[in-house]
DNA sequence: GCCGTTTTCGGCCCGACTGTTTTCAGTCG
C-alpha cells in the first residue's frame, strides 16, 4: 500500500509550508489528508478519482497530486519545497519547545540547518541579540536538544501503564484530589504511548499542583500552572496533570482522552449544531448556556450519540457508525471465560501445573489450555512426542480431582522453517486444542512465511495460529505476512487467529483484527503465560480486542468450556470434510 | 487546501502556559 509513503509526504509538505510561514488553514489541509489517508483501509492506488475526492480532507488538488505520485513515484509541489528548504533546518522542528516561526528565524538569520549545527551557534553565543530570544529561550531550545537526544520515540503501554497508575496512587495519597484519572492514548489502550495525561479535580489546585511537580520520581519541571503542569520522569517520560471543576470532569476526560482527530469531528458537529465543546462542558452558541460536561456522556449526549468507549476514538469510522446506531457492543475482560495459550515448568514456563491451575482459577476462569512447546525450540525445552504424551497423562490426572474447572490438553507446535509441523499428526491427534507458531526463520520472504502460516491452517488438528505476526514492540519487527491471504484461508478452515495480550507482541493488532472481522476469521484472546502474573496480561489483550471492534460473540474463549469443544471440534470436522472433498 | 440543509466565499477546534512582551506571539496538546 502506497498510502502511508503518500501520507508521509503531505506531511512533510506541511511542515516544510509552516517552516515557509504560509497560510496555516493550507497547512492543516495537509495534514488532515495526511492523517486520513495514513487510517485508510482501502488501497489508494486502486481509487478513481472521484473514489480519491470521496475521501474525507481530499479534493481536486490533493486527488491530483496522490495521482501524481502513484505515476511518477515523486510530487513535484514536494520536490520544490525541499530544494527551497534545507532538510536539516525540518529536523529542528522535532526539538520540544522550539517551532515554526522559530526554526525559519534561526535559519534565515543565522543559516542554521540542522540540529547539530544549532548546538555549534548556541555554543558561540550567535544567538544573542536575535529578535524575541534571551537568555530563558536559549537555555529551553538547548534543554530540548538533551530532551530529544535520550529519545523521544514512543513507548510501551505495558511499561508506561502502570508509571501512570502509580503516579495517580501518590496524588491520592499526597494531594487534596477528587475524581481523578488517567486520560489520553494510554485511556485508548494505544500500543504504545509517547506522554502520561493525568486529569483530576480539586477544591485546591495550587496545592496539588506543589504536590505534583514534586514527586519524587520527576526530573524537571517543564510547566506549572494553576491548573495544567507537565514534568518529565526520570525515565524521560513527559506528565501532564490538569485540574478543572467537578462539572467540567466529563468535558474534560472526554477532551484529553482524544484522539485529536476524534475530538476534532465531535466539535465540527457541535458548531453545526448551534454548540460549542470545549473542556469545560457543552454550551450553547451563542449564549454560552451550560449543557452539561460533568459526565463524559454529556458531551455524546448533546451530540445525541450514543456513549462511544475510548478504545475507538480513533476517527475510523466510529462517529458514523454512532450515528447509525451501530457501534459494536465490546468484549469484556469479564467475558474471558480461559486463557488458551499458557506455558508450565514441562517447556519455559515458571510453575508447575498445579500453581497455574491455581493461579487461573483464582482469576476466575472456567478453563485453561495447557499448550507447551515442541522439541523444536529446544531453548525451551520443548516436548517431544513421548514427553507431550507424559505431560497429557498428568493433565488427566489433574482433571479427575478437579471440579468446576478444566485443564484442555494442548501444545503450542512449532511451525518449522520448511513449514513442517514440529510432531506428527498422530502426536496431536487427540489433543483438545492445538496452537500453531512460527518461531524461526523471521528473515524469509514474504512466500515463504506466507506458505508455512498456510501450511499450518490446512492442517487437520491446528485449531489456534499464534502470535500471527511474531512481531516484538519497537524491538523486532514483525516478518513478511501476506496477512490478507492467511486471513482468507483461516475464514475459509475456520482456524482461529490468536490476539496475544503480552504488551510486548499485541498481534493481531487492531487494523489486523478488523480485517479478520471482515472475513469472519474466529478470534482468541490469550496470554502466553510464562509466569502466573501473566495471567493480567489479559486486560491488554482485551483492549486491543475493542480497539478492533471485537464482540463477545467474535472471541472463542469467551465462551463456556463445552461450547468452545464442539467449536473446536467442529473445526476439525470441517477440514476433515475439505480434505475428503480434495482428495 | 477543503468544504457547504445558513455559505461556491469565507470560514476553518480551542484553550493553557511561557517568555518576551507592555498586550501578545509562539508552542503545545
């Protein structure tokens, strides 16, 4: 798909028009269609002109110009700017603190053009005596450089979650706050994160704003206000804190919680409306009469939409789907009735049987699959037919003294880089589940990937692909999937497709699931555990569930122990009846 | 540059904080 390269040079062209200091409605133009063709599911290069002008924040000049790079690979209007423009001096605007009007002043008064260079004329004092700069800005643009320079790249919601969680615990212990909550992406269960929105109320503002720039965990104080202030951790990360009215909380979770391009689409429909949305509440306009704000449904309400949960405001279809009445009704972490991907001591897990079992049950869960490696991953231990055997033997034993509960007999199989599988089919056979997964060979082309994951779906006993994609967050990038095709033929066999909930993987992620919804792909939700603390992993696994549009009725282990055997059993069935019909 | 059941022209989401200013521009989210 050519849209993200396209969305990635109107974006450019944006910056390089607001580093010329052009008409920043043309600007925003820019970037709006960037954003939106960067969300896009459908594939540019197949559209029409008119299907190109039919996309929100697109019309005949930005439809010219997608055309324009479709066949020549390049837009002229982008080319011209970047010779005006040195590309150093668009690396300048990725400084915290320093922007636009700035960066073109710094470049055209003292030629500057890239961040190292800044530091050099900094250094030399060449900054001095330029309009609207002293000493405060100097020391800001170069405390930015520093900000930068340890990195700003996003970061692990699974790491970042709980910094936020415990910062909120110390300003209920420390300050004098009423309702407060984490807000932001991290509230939309995003992936990863890049700050911390923190959103509370409060009879004494000033007082907890003292408390909040110094935590102990804070390393610099970039904003206090009375009533919005940001640190930076000590591990980089950047916190917001705002404090507004109890009647405005609604208003201004809804607000913080974004996303931009969300909040943005709720208020163009408010303006047409006759009403203003801002993060104090809903009013009137004009007259600026209250309309509500204390409760986030206000702002839905007013709106008349339903409640739309955080994890779909991403502007792709959610407000239109409000508006028709048909947003999906989300899967609940209560919902989850097992975990179908857990690893004991037998492979690489932690524990033994009855320490897991224990662990689940105190979940709350009706079932787990118990589903090991395979001799493959002998880093793993990974069990070979006889061991796999043993291990059932226990899980048997197990089961008889339990009640309420069961343990389904499983693997997790090695789909070897020949796309074999890792044991016989008569090793497998008379498993309750079998998990398939990829764990070598992550450089091979796209066919071959593509050809193993097949392989794997076709066989008569894989009911479950694991981690589909094998990707490790901002560690390892996924391999080469034909994610299209595999989809197809996981619909067509009714093999399910595994949403991993380790923060770390989180594949399927939410485009993929979409996509598998489309085609009618079963789902699982599941945890890999390796260690019983794992098992709370799940609540990740379930957001980015939502934040594909996944039902209750969509995941396999939402459903009760003998359901989801006679699904599983039905699979089985189905492709033993495709395999007669082929042969 | 986009867009329209007020408009094909004239709007375009909205507010807080900082620093350099004597009333506001720049930046950010």
């Amino acid at each position: 798909m050519k849209n993200q390269q396209i969305a990635k040079i109107f974006s450019e062209i944006a910056e390089l028009l607001e580093l010329k200091g052009e008409n920043m409605f043309r600007i925003r133009a820019y970037q709006r269609a960037a954003q939106n063709l960067d969300g896009l599911s459908k594939d540019v290069s197949g559209l029409s002109r008119e299907e190109l002008e039919s996309i929100p924040g697109i019309g005949k000049d930005l439809a010219a110009k997608i055309r324009e790079y479709l066949e020549t690979g390049a837009i002229a209007k982008h080319e011209e700017l970047k010779k005006e423009i040195p590309e150093g001096v668009l690396e300048l605007l990725s400084i915290p603190g320093l922007g636009p009007k700035k960066a073109k002043m710094l470049h055209e008064k003292i030629k500057v053009k890239s961040i190292v260079e800044l530091e050099t004329a900094i250094r030399q004092g060449k900054l001095s005596g330029l309009p609207g700069i002293q000493k405060k800005t100097v020391d800001n643009i170069l405390q930015g450089i520093e900000l930068l320079k340890r990195g700003t790249e996003r970061r692990l919601l699974g790491r970042v979650l709980p910094l936020a969680e415990d910062m909120v615990r110390r300003m209920k212990d420390g300050a004098p706050v009423g309702r407060i909550e984490v807000a932001g992406s991290i509230r939309r269960w995003k992936e990863t994160v890049k700050d911390i929105d923190i959103l509370t109320t409060s009879k004494k503002p000033e007082k907890v704003m003292d408390v909040f720039v110094k935590l102990p965990n804070v390393s610099r104080v970039l904003a206090h206000g009375e009533t919005k202030s940001s640190v930076v951790t000590e591990d980089g990360i950047q916190v917001d804190l705002r404090v507004v009215e109890e009647e405005s909380f609604g208003a201004a979770l809804q607000y913080f919680t974004g996303s931009k391009q969300h909040n943005i689409k709720l208020r163009e429909m408010a303006v047409r409306a006759g009403l203003k949305i801002n993060e104090y509440g809903v009013f009137t306009e004009p007259g600026g009469k209250r309309k509500g704000g204390r409760e986030e449904e206000d702002v839905y309400k007013a709106l008349k939409l339903p409640y739309i949960p955080p994890e779909l405001r991403e502007d792709t279809g959610e407000i239109e789907a409000a508006l028709e009445g048909k947003l999906p009704d989300l899967v609940t972490p209560d919902e989850i009735k097992g975990d179908l991907h857990v690893h004991t001591r037998w492979s690489d897990g932690s524990h033994d049987l009855g320490t897991i079992v224990e662990a689940a049950r105190n979940k709350g869960y009706q079932y787990i699959a118990i589903t090991d490696h395979t001799k493959g991953l002998g880093v793993a231990h990974g069990l070979d037919e006889k061991r796999l055997a043993e291990e059932m033997r226990v899980i048997d034993d197990a089961n008889a003294k339990l009640t309420g509960f069961r343990i389904l007999k499983g693997t997790e199989i090695d789909i070897r880089s020949d796309g074999r599988l890792d044991l016989p089919d008569s090793a497998i056979a008379a498993l309750d589940i079998v998990v398939a997964s990829i764990h070598s060979g992550f450089k091979q082309t796209q066919e071959q990937i593509t050809k193993r994951i097949l392989s794997a779906i076709r066989n008569p006993f894989v009911s479950v692909i694991a981690h589909p994609t094998g990707r490790l967050i901002g560690e390892r990038e996924a391999y080469a999937i034909d994610m299209d095709t595999v989809l197809k033929e996981a619909a067509k066999y009714g093999v399910a497709m595994e949403i991993n909930a380790n923060p770390l993987r989180l594949d399927l992620n939410d485009y993929h699931i979409k996509m598998a919804l489309g085609y009618g792909v079963p789902l699982v939700i599941s945890t890999d555990t390796h260690v019983t603390t794992q098992f709370d992993f799940m609540a990740y696994g379930v957001s980015v569930a939502r934040r594909g549009w996944v039902e209750k009725k969509d995941v396999l282990n939402a459903l009760p122990v003998e359901l989801l055997m006679k699904r599983l059993n039905a699979c089985r069935a189905n492709k033993a009846k495709r395999v007669k019909a082929a042969s």
